[in-house]
C-alpha cells in the first residue's frame, strides 16, 4: 500500500488542495518512485517536457475537450513567476499516488461530486484537461482533484494537462 500526502493550500478565502508528490511505502517508509519524488535544488524543464508529451485528441480513450481550461486563475493566485509546458500534454494517474475517493476526500459532497464526475466522464467519453505544477519537490495537482479521483475510478492510466512551472522558489534554478 502506497500513501500519498495532501495539504491544504489557503489564498485569501479560497481554498486550492494541493496534492503533494510524496508517495510513501508505510512499510520502509521510502519514496516509491525516488526519480519523480526528489527534491532537487535545480528542475531540469525538458525533463518534464519529455516526461509528459504532448496530447493528442484523445486520451487515455476520452477525447480530450477543446476551449477554455477551467479554473486558470488559481496560477496566479499560488504563484508569482510560472512558466508553462507547451500545449496539453499527458501525464501519467502514477506520479500522484492514489487516486481512491476515500484517501483524497472526508466531505460528502466531494464523494458525491467525484462520483457524479466518474458518470459523466464515463457517459460523455470526454475530460477537461486538469492543471499540474511541477515545483522543486515534484509534481502535484493545483486543478482537477475531482476529475482526478473520477479518472481513477474509471481506471484510466493517464489524463491531460496544462502543466506549469513553479518559478517562485528561492535558492531553486531553472534550466532548459
């Protein structure tokens, strides 16, 4: 059993979850997949470039909705300086950790939205691209934790994403 941690992320009254990329072994009580999970003094941009390729139309077998991705404004609202990847790009449920309701929700209403989301997505074949930024620590979700739970349910192995770059950290360089 792997556990992931969540933390709780407050700017001004609104309230953004952030799911870390720590994904721990309760057993030794180690990183699971070290490669994804270490914090590194510098992020290396185009290794997360190739990491997370480009999307195409479809993913993970659902089309992948075109226009406006919501909820945009948490960027600027969690960082200062941010750069994005390119395009959409598909990233694998794995660099997360568990995408169970019961390890990311404890609200009714969060159950009952994921599971409403899972029906949806099932019935529409279609998903919006989540937002992911990927810090010093790693990658973590900044939009999308219900279509991510919703995803796992119906077993996907990847979803799309706009994928940002947290610039803000001080003592952390940037490269290309």
């Amino acid at each position: 059993m792997v556990y992931k941690m969540v933390s709780i992320l407050w700017h001004g009254d609104k309230m953004n979850w952030l799911q870390s990329q720590t994904n721990v072994n309760p057993d030794t009580h180690t990183d699971v997949n070290p490669d994804i999970n270490e914090k590194v003094d510098k992020i290396d941009i185009s290794r997360w470039d190739a990491r997370y390729p480009r999307a195409g139309n479809v993913v993970s077998g659902l089309n992948v909705a075109s226009g406006s991705i919501p909820n945009t404004e948490s960027i600027s609202a969690s960082m200062n300086k941010w750069d994005e990847l390119p395009g959409i790009r598909e990233v694998p449920l794995s660099d997360f950790g568990s995408a169970k309701p019961d390890d990311n929700f404890y609200a009714l209403n969060d159950f009952q939205r994921s599971k409403r989301l899972t029906e949806e997505i099932r019935d529409s074949r279609s998903i919006t691209p989540l937002i992911v930024v990927i810090d010093h620590e790693g990658p973590y979700l900044l939009e999308g934790l219900h279509r991510f739970v919703a995803l796992g349910e119906l077993g996907v192995r990847s979803f799309p994403a706009l994928v940002v770059i947290d610039l803000d950290v001080e003592g952390v360089d940037y490269y290309k």
